[in-house]
C-alpha cells in the first residue's frame, strides 16, 4: 500500500524540529558563498538538480538547476537556494553511475531535507519514512556519520563505507520513478530482506565492493552476482572469450572473440585476426583491425552487454554479447504471467533476411501491449497499432520457448527465446524458408528508445 506523500510531508515537518535535519553533516559551502551538493549512491554525473521551493515533493519548470552533476555527482547552488529542500532526478539513458559502465537504466528521484548537501538512497528513504539520518542509520546499523558524507571516497580508509556502499548501490533499484511512486511498505519488506544478506555476506566475509545484490520486486530477495566494474572486467572475464549476437538481419550467424591483456588471442571474424591490440575508454573499446573497428557499448550487466560494432560510423551493427559458457549453456525460464498483463519493446531489423552486409539496417521498435491471456496489442513506434492473438509455449525438454502472434491476415510471428537475463530477451523468429534472425524484446522502455535510436 502507497503511504500518503501528504502524511509524510506532514510528519517529517515535525520531526525537522526536535533534531530531524542532521546538521552536524557538512553544509559544503564554498569561498564564493555558493554551495556544493553530491548526487551519490556510486557517483551519479549527468543528474538533474531541483530546488524545491514551494516544497511540494515535485521538480516544477523553473526549480531545475541550469548545470547538471558532474563526474562525481557535485553541482553548486546559491547559498540562497540552499535553505530549500533538493530534488534529484536520474534519468534513464541519460544519467551516469559510477558503480557500473554505461548509464542508468531506471528512472528515479532522490530527495535530501533543507540543509543536507548530499542527496542519496539514505536521505530520501530516511525522509519519506520521516526519520533523520541519524535513525535511518541506526535502524541499518550503519555509521550515521557515513551517511551524510562521501562514502565513495571513504573506502579506502574506513572499511565500513563499503557496507555503505553496497547498500546504496542495491536500495537505488527500490527507489520510485519519482518521489510520489515509492510504496513504503514494500520497500520495507525488501530493506529488511537486504539487511538480513548483507549481515550474511559479512559473516561470511565477502568482500563487499566486490558483489552486486540484484532484487526480485515479485519474492522480495536478493540474488549475488560479480560485480562488474567496467568494460574490460566483463570482456576479459570467465576466460575472456564473448559470443556475439547480430540483431542486423544481414549476419546470421554468431561470432566470437578473445580478449585478453590488450591483445585478440581468438576470432571468427576475418578481418579481427588473432594478435590485434585493443584499447578500452569509457564505454568504447577501439581494435587496430584493418579497417579499424570500433564498439561502442550501451549496456553491461554481469552476464551480458548490448553493444555496436562499427567501421564505418554510418553503418551499426548491434551485437549482443554473453560467455561462452552462457551461449552454449544458456536457456530461459519464462512463464506465461511474464506477458500477460505486460508490456514488452520489441526491437528488430525490418530489412528482412534478404538484406546483404553493406546495405544499412531498417531499425524497427514496436511496443507490445499484452491485454489478456490471449490478444496483444501491437504498436510500432509511429504507426498505427494493431491488434493480433498471441500463445506462449514452453517444452521443459527444450532450451527454448516459444512465443506466437498470430496477425488477421494470417501472417504469424514465431519466436524462440534464446537467452533471457538482466531484463533482456534474445529471441530468434523463424523465418520460413530461410535462416532465423536475432530479435531484442524488453520491458525497460527507456533502455529500447536508446538503442533503437543509437541504431539508426
């Protein structure tokens, strides 16, 4: 149940005065009179900064700073605007975390009380389950003091900003798209179920920088994974060689490379040979091929990454990548309730398998609108929608599933899963006749905007 935003405005009012503020935290004044704030649960660059001045718990036109956060989530404000609560907004496919490579693929808004400078997961739970800092920390058993500082930056001298951390980066994916959206209740339910794991790594000794803790919104626990700290952990890591999938209908095939130290030591492409050096900036790896190649990576979990290979700038191809041991391996386990009732991106080439390597992709985004157990609508992103029966089948004696839609005038859709993780699903359509082409579909429709606009 959604508490009353009202309510805890209300409550937490109160609570600001009988010591509720936290103002033995650093008010980050500069020398110019102007104030520096932080946007953190890793360091959130690219974040838009509200100053809440009418204190309603939106960001209203003309409340957002004209400067975004920067590499380490800092933005100054007016000493002025300082005495107003703050509202941050991630923006999904636009702002950047420093926990992980690429960008932020969730919408959501932190909030920190008039007076505190730094704005994370802590200052906006604490508030909206009108608590000061000190007691949301104590509730957590964690150094209040850590809480209204840089954890990040404390790592290296204070073995528990690493706890810090771990909990932050893992609450940010509780967080509601804006403030009104967080539902406190659930988020309770699953702070405490993350309390009870972290307290389990720690009597385990797990080295807490070293582990992502993924949350399961529909039983509320977590699941740990590697964490994966840049591009060139996830391409040189479980033995270095990734398997490449191509959404662009001219390539039917897989291919695999090996990375290792700076150096190619395995290739099926013809023009990647064995021995080419390799460079990893950012997001971007860069291969002295001849012609010289280039992928540009959107998307990177631990299991698997979305990314374009290109030569050519005018001419992306868009590959999904995974282990060796996934490939081979891999299977899914969806159920029918993963549709219905849901809304899916479906992101293919619409050049068809006729379409030879030079000729550019026809990118294709459709959103698929589950409405029962049988009907879906069909909306291509601007066209008209259309409306077709679908059926989901499942053979536990097969690696894949299949997912059918069944259009008016006959014409079917056949898809067989490939692989399903981190909120992605590869699938194959069975083209009759002819090879199967590689499809994208996922929920996250900010993460298929993107790349079906990067595609173009």
């Amino acid at each position: 149940m959604r508490k009353s935003l009202l309510s805890v405005v209300v409550a937490a009012t109160i609570l600001s005065g009988c010591g509720g503020s936290d103002s033995d935290n650093d008010d980050g004044k500069n020398l110019d009179g102007k104030v520096t704030v932080q946007v953190i649960d890793g360091y959130l660059s690219n974040a838009e900064v509200c100053v809440d001045k009418n204190s309603n718990f939106v960001c209203d036109t003309g409340e957002a700073l004209s400067d975004r956060t920067n590499d380490t989530g800092k933005v100054t404000l007016s000493a002025s605007d300082s005495q107003y609560p703050l509202i941050a907004r991630i923006i999904a496919g636009e702002t950047s975390d420093t926990d992980h490579p690429g960008f932020v693929w969730q919408d959501a808004e932190l909030y920190a009380p008039a007076g505190q400078t730094i704005l994370t997961p802590f200052s906006t739970l604490a508030y909206l389950n009108a608590q000061s800092l000190a007691d949301y920390a104590a509730s957590l058993n964690l150094d209040a003091s850590l809480l209204s500082q840089d954890y990040v930056a404390l790592k290296s001298s204070n073995p528990d900003a690493k706890k810090v951390h771990l909990y932050a980066r893992t609450m940010h994916a509780m967080l509601g798209e804006t403030l009104s959206d967080n539902n406190l209740e659930e988020q309770k339910i699953w702070i405490q179920n993350l309390k009870n794991k972290i307290q389990e790594l720690d009597n385990n000794q797990v080295d807490f920088d070293a582990v992502t803790l993924s949350l399961n919104k529909d039983n509320g626990q977590f699941t740990q994974s590697d964490r994966v700290k840049g591009i060139q952990p996830f391409l040189e890591g479980n033995g270095g060689m990734k398997f490449l999938e191509w959404l662009n209908a001219s390539i039917d095939i897989p291919h695999n490379l090996t990375f290792t130290d700076g150096k190619i030591t395995d290739s099926s492409i013809g023009y990647i040979q064995v021995g080419t050096d390799y460079q990893v900036s950012g997001t971007s790896v860069t291969l002295a091929s001849q012609p010289e190649t280039k992928i540009d990576f959107v998307y990177v979990s631990p299991d698997i990454a979305l990314g374009y290979v290109y030569s050519d700038p005018s001419k992306k191809f868009l590959t999904f990548w995974q282990s060796k041991d996934d490939y081979l391996n891999g299977r899914t386990d969806l159920v029918q309730e993963d549709f219905t009732g849901q809304i899916w991106y479906l992101l293919r080439d619409a050049a068809g398998p006729e379409a030879k390597e030079e000729e550019p992709p026809v990118p294709e985004l459709n959103e698929l609108v589950f409405l029962s157990d049988t009907h879906v609508s069909i909306n291509p992103m601007g066209s008209d929608a259309d409306e077709a029966e679908w059926s989901f089948t499942s053979d536990p004696n097969e690696t894949f599933q299949t997912l059918t839609i069944q259009f008016s005038n006959n014409n079917s859709m056949i898809l067989d899963t490939d692989v399903s993780k981190a909120g992605v699903t590869l699938l194959k359509q069975q083209i009759v006749d002819d090879n199967p082409q590689n499809i994208l579909m996922t929920q996250n429709k900010a993460l298929a905007k993107a790349l079906h606009k990067h595609w173009q």
